[in-house]
C-alpha cells in the first residue's frame, strides 16, 4: 500500500482577480501563505518518505511552506503542473468567457468536447500524464506515505481517474479543489481508493478562506 496527502497550492494573486493562469504564473497572497500554513499544522505529526510538487512556482512556494521544519527534500515534476490553456493563460475569466463562449462552456460543462487553443491539451491528455504520475510514484513508495503538491484542474483529473470514471464525469462528479485542502488517497493491491477529498476542516483559525 502506498498512502499519499495530495493538496492544491494555496491562493494566488490571479486567482483573486479570477485570472486564468494555466502553466503561466503568479504569487501566493498573504492569505495563500496561510492556507498552506493551516494545512502545515494538520500534518505537523504525519511523517513524509517523499515529497513531490508540480514545477510552477505557486507549488513549489506552497509546498516549502508546507514542509516548512522537516528535513524532506522537495522534488518538483513538469508532470504535476495545470492544465496547459495556451493563449487563454493570463486572461480574465470575463474575457475567456466573452470571446470564446463555446469553448470557455466546454471548459468547464462539457470536458469531452473542450478542444483547447494552440499550445493547449485536452483533459484527456492531462489525465494522462497525471495519472501516469501518480502510477509511478504508488510503485516506486510502496509502503510510504508521499505529499503531492499541485493544482485545481489536476486535482479534478486525478479525482477522475481514482473512481475509473469516463472524462465526461469531470463537470459534475465533485466540487472544484479548494486551495490548500486536505486529499487522502491509498494506492492497495493495485486499486486506488479515495479516504477523504477536498477536505478544509485546518482552515477553523481563517477567517476568510475563499478559494
């Protein structure tokens, strides 16, 4: 068995101004910092074998904070970052929205029939490489516990790929991750089966948790 803690980075500066940002990137705010810091404190007496983020800078700062007083080396993976969106990275919401209607409707409604901008992937293709990640790492940690660092949209992927579920599922089969929340998730006898997902229950001493 192979017990991994997976969590969305904390909130950023786009994500306040509701700006998509894909592989593109922007800070943590102060109240990301203390998200990551709340969910430090739950897994202050968890011990960690390995530690792994996706390689944008939002996972990499939210998993040091997360890690911050252990002797754990971080190990950031290409594999682990967000949805590639092409030329939608940077852009607001609103103008996705207005400029590219059926798509941005796709986005997020109709998942099988996104087809994204030049530079893009779809969401098979991140649930590809995610889940093949995640393959890896359940094999090569077996009987360890592993940290996963990452984000929203790879977070609703994985949730997919865990319960065998076809991409279609992806709109309706569970609420968007919230920042720094709690995933609970064992690899055992070649199956994964989720214990707990999207959990914010460390947040009690913030006042304003948003995203």
């Amino acid at each position: 068995m192979t017990r991994f803690i997976i969590t969305r980075h904390g909130q950023t500066e786009w994500n306040v101004e509701k700006r998509m940002q894909g592989q593109a990137d922007s800070p943590l705010t102060a109240l990301g910092k203390m998200q990551a810091d709340a969910l430090c404190q739950r897994l202050s007496g968890l011990e960690f074998d390995a530690v792994y983020c996706s390689s944008l800078q939002r996972a990499v700062d939210t998993a040091e904070i997360v890690c911050k007083g252990r002797n754990t080396s971080i190990i950031s993976l290409d594999s682990l970052r967000e949805i590639a969106i092409g030329s939608w990275s940077g852009m607001l919401l609103s103008e996705v929205n207005e400029n590219y209607p059926e798509q941005a409707h796709n986005f997020w409604k109709e998942p099988e029939a996104y087809v994204p901008m030049p530079g893009g992937e779809t969401y098979l293709q991140l649930r590809e490489r995610a889940g093949k990640t995640m393959q890896e790492l359940a094999e090569r940690h077996k009987n360890q516990t592993v940290l996963v660092v990452t984000h929203g949209i790879v977070l609703k992927l994985l949730y997919n790929f865990f319960r065998y579920q076809p991409i279609a599922d992806i709109a309706c089969n569970h609420p968007h991750p919230k920042s720094c929340c709690y995933c609970e998730v064992e690899w055992t006898d070649a199956v994964w089966h989720i214990i707990k997902w999207n959990d914010i229950t460390h947040y009690v001493h913030i006042t304003d948790p948003q995203l």
